[in-house]
C-alpha cells in the first residue's frame, strides 16, 4: 500500500490490485485513528468514518490532482508502482 501523498496530517493510500470491494478508482485516507475510502471520480467519501474539517480537504485534494490520481489508480490496478502526488498547499 504505497503513500501517494500527505498533508496536514493527512496520509493518502492507493492500494495495488484494489477493485474488489470497491469497484471504482478509489483512495484512502487516514488522519489520527479515522480511515476513509474517496472516489477519484466524484470527490465522495464512499466508506469508512473521517473528520468533516479533513474530508473538506481531501476532496479538495482529490478535485485538483484527479488527473495524477487517475494515471496512479490505471497503474495500481495492473499492479504497477505508482507515482507521488502534489499534496495540498
């Protein structure tokens, strides 16, 4: 489970071979104890429990890197090491 990113306290996770459970390209994020899944496509936190504050942020994250997240998310899936992230400023 590689970091692709963090920020503000906030580590970003893109899992290799991950389409079982959620079927879309997807991250996870945890920050002090909470674990989410977002989708890359919509922004939406689609499993798991995280701060409102951090949530904000992460989809912010993820509406400006999509494009970097979505070239990880078609390596990861083949299995392939993907790239770092631009974390949020």
């Amino acid at each position: 489970m590689p970091l692709i990113s963090s920020f503000y306290g906030v580590l970003i996770y893109m899992y290799f071979m991950d389409t079982r459970q959620h079927h879309t390209p997807h991250i996870h994020a945890m920050y002090q104890g909470f674990e989410a899944v977002f989708s890359i496509d919509t922004a939406d936190l689609i499993d798991g429990k995280f701060p409102p504050k951090q949530t904000r942020l992460v989809q912010a994250w993820v509406e400006l890197r999509r494009e970097e997240l979505i070239a990880d998310w078609s390596l990861a899936i083949k299995g392939h090491a993907v790239e770092r992230v631009e974390p949020l400023r």
